[in-house]
C-alpha cells in the first residue's frame, strides 16, 4: 500500500511485532505443553487459574473457552430464563446481550454515559422501575460493562444492585488490567468474566476466558458447568452444563504474555497521554474518571457527527494511519435485537454511534507511528 507520506501503513493491532518481542517465553510454555500433552485442563490452565485470581484480587478463577461462553456460565449458574430482566448498557459488544436471550431471558438496554460511556446509573433506574411497573418480567440481573478498558461505576451499581436484590455481574472482557479506587479489577460484582480474545489487553492467540469470584459455592459449579455439568467424576452428571473449558496451549499462550503484562499496561498508557495531549483542543478525547486508571484496550475519540468522522477516517487512511468504529450501532438498533427492546428512547448511545473513532493503542506502537496518528487525525 502506497501512503501520502511515503511511510509503511501502521497496524491497528500488530501481533506478529509482539511475538517476536516475547517469542522465546512463549517458545518455552508452548514446547512445555507438547511435551506433555496435556491439551485440555493440563496443568498450565491451573497455573493460570492461580494468577489471575491473585492479580484480580479474587479468591477463585476458573478458565473457559471465550468471555461470550464466561458470561453464559454465570447467567447459568444463578438459572437466569424466561421471564427474568437482565439490564444491561445498550453501548457494548453484542456478547453481553446475545446470552440473556440464548438462555430465554429478556436484555434490557441501558443508556450510558455521555463521557465515560460506562452504564449510566440514572437511566439503570429508570429502567428497572419500568420494568417493575409493568409487570411482565422479573428483574433478575445487572451487568456492568467496563467498556473500552474504563471501570464502571461500580460502587452505586453496587449500591443499585443492593436495593433492588439484583444479582451484580462484571463484564470486564476490555479491562483486565485496569484499577478502581486503588485495586485491580476482579472483584466489583459477585462474577467478574474476562476474554482473551487476541484484542485484548491480555489476548490469548484464539478464542479463551475466564470467572472470578469470591463466592467458592459458585466457583465449584462454574466448574461443573464448563465441563458438561459434571460431578465428583468424569461420567457423573450433575446438571445440564456445556463444553465450555479452557484449552492448554492457550493458557500457555497467557501465561507467557502475563509475564510483560504490566509494562504493556504502561506502554498503553503513556500512548493514551500521548493521544490525548495531541488531540483534546480538536476533538472529544477519553475523560480521566477519579480514582482509576484505564486498561486502554480501546481508546476513541468523538467526532461532531459523522460525516466529521467519515472526513477523518479518509484523511487517515490515506497516510497508512488504521481507524475503527466501536460501536456502529447500539444494541437496541441492531437487527437482533430491535423486537427485543421495548422503544424507550436511548439517546446518548445514539449519538456515540454516529461520532466515536477508535485509534491504535497497541504497545507495539513507536513514538513516531504515535506522532504520525496525531498528524492525520489533526489533518
């Protein structure tokens, strides 16, 4: 590809760069798991299970096949079904909805915040009392999203779940890594589910996930649920569970990557800063929530309206410089899910649609290639 400037195109998400960087860790982890073949729930998925707790704070982590199938387990284990509510922000991935209804429940979307796009607890209430009003469903379940990297507003969802005698999940699939109010995130909601997909801060090399709790009741049936509902023993059979366990090699894969994980974190930030003091007298630059610090899985800019962004994404493309747009349609407006919604008006997730840009921000990025997206953004 040829670009305006004469310049290589940069990558939105460079992992061939990052395997080099860490390629004789991983070397080592993998060459361990084909020595002892152990491909499914070998020793290195327990290891992991092990650290990740720690890192998150919590006292049980159990590993499992992607972040869709982590929120599936949990929704499963508290038997969430037909007729139950689950709110949830309709400005997210369409994981966290598509499972409600895999298991017969109904989602119910919830405008976000117009800085932080986290879940906005005014429209949360709303929501639940209408709900409550009407009749037709039982409000069984929030979840909270830690969209792009960004804590929640975890204490008042807490405070939200508590009075209504909600059950509190955590989909912090972009923001393992991240900090609220002086800890790691892990531990906000009664279950905290993680992706790993490559993306991620701390992305495997294929699809991979993970629960972590407090709760050792439930710990022990996620565990069941993950592999077909098992008992004490291979062929006992408990309850209907699915295949939903964590591959070996992928835990190897992490646990290579876990190693830097830390320094990566930091990398990101410095490119956020970096972002951020280059673009905030332009454009609608990430808001700084107090007493947190982002895991910057994604960070976006907001344009005025989209042919602004449209004008952008075109400039930067033309000097090598990747965009992406997180997320082009809110829950409630996408195919799927429109009979779903009950027609209340989610006006800030609208908007966002129409105006977020998603730049670079992977660790592999040069202070150079960070100038250089400055540049075609600023245009």
């Amino acid at each position: 590809m040829t670009t305006t400037s004469g310049a290589p195109p940069i990558a939105f998400l460079d992992l061939p760069a990052q395997q080099k960087r860490i390629g004789a860790k991983l070397k080592q982890r993998v060459d361990a798991v084909m020595e002892h073949c152990r491909f499914v729930l070998g020793p290195e998925v327990t290891e992991l299970e092990e650290k990740l707790a720690a890192y998150g704070g919590a006292a049980h982590c159990v590993g499992v096949s992607s972040g869709t199938d982590a929120i599936q387990i949990v929704m499963m284990a508290e038997n969430i079904g037909p007729g139950d509510a689950v709110f949830l922000p309709a400005f997210t991935y369409t994981a966290t909805a598509e499972v409600p209804l895999l298991l017969g429940a109904t989602p119910v979307f919830v405008d976000v915040d117009p800085e932080t796009f986290q879940i906005d607890p005014v429209s949360l209430r709303e929501r639940i009392e209408k709900v409550r009003k009407e009749g037709r469903l039982k409000p069984r379940a929030i979840v909270g999203v830690d969209l792009f990297g960004l804590p929640a507003p975890w204490e008042v969802l807490r405070q939200i779940a508590a009075e209504y005698e909600l059950f509190l999940m955590d989909d912090c699939a972009q923001a393992f890594g991240a900090s609220y109010q002086g800890h790691k995130l892990g531990h906000e909601a009664v279950a905290t589910t993680l992706s790993f997909f490559p993306s991620k801060p701390l992305g495997g090399y294929g699809d991979g996930g993970a629960i972590l709790t407090n709760d050792a009741d439930r710990a022990e049936l996620y565990r069941s649920l993950r592999t077909h509902g098992e008992g004490g023993t291979r062929y006992e059979v408990l309850r209907t569970g699915m295949n939903g366990r964590l591959d070996t090699l992928q835990a190897a894969v992490l646990l290579a990557k876990l190693e830097g994980f830390e320094e990566e974190l930091i990398r990101r930030d410095e490119i956020a800063q970096a972002y951020t003091a280059g673009l905030e007298d332009i454009v609608a630059t990430p808001v700084d929530v107090e007493d947190s610090q982002s895991a910057w899985a994604i960070y976006s800019i907001l344009l005025r309206d989209t042919d602004e962004r449209m004008e952008t994404q075109a400039r930067m493309k033309a000097a090598g410089v990747p965009s992406a747009i997180y997320y082009p349609l809110p829950l409630h407006k996408q195919p799927a899910y429109r009979r779903h919604h009950d027609g209340v008006a989610l006006p800030v997730s609208e908007s966002l649609a129409g105006r977020i840009l998603a730049l670079p921000v992977h660790p592999e990025l040069t202070d150079a290639e960070v100038a250089r997206v400055i540049a075609a953004v600023r245009g």
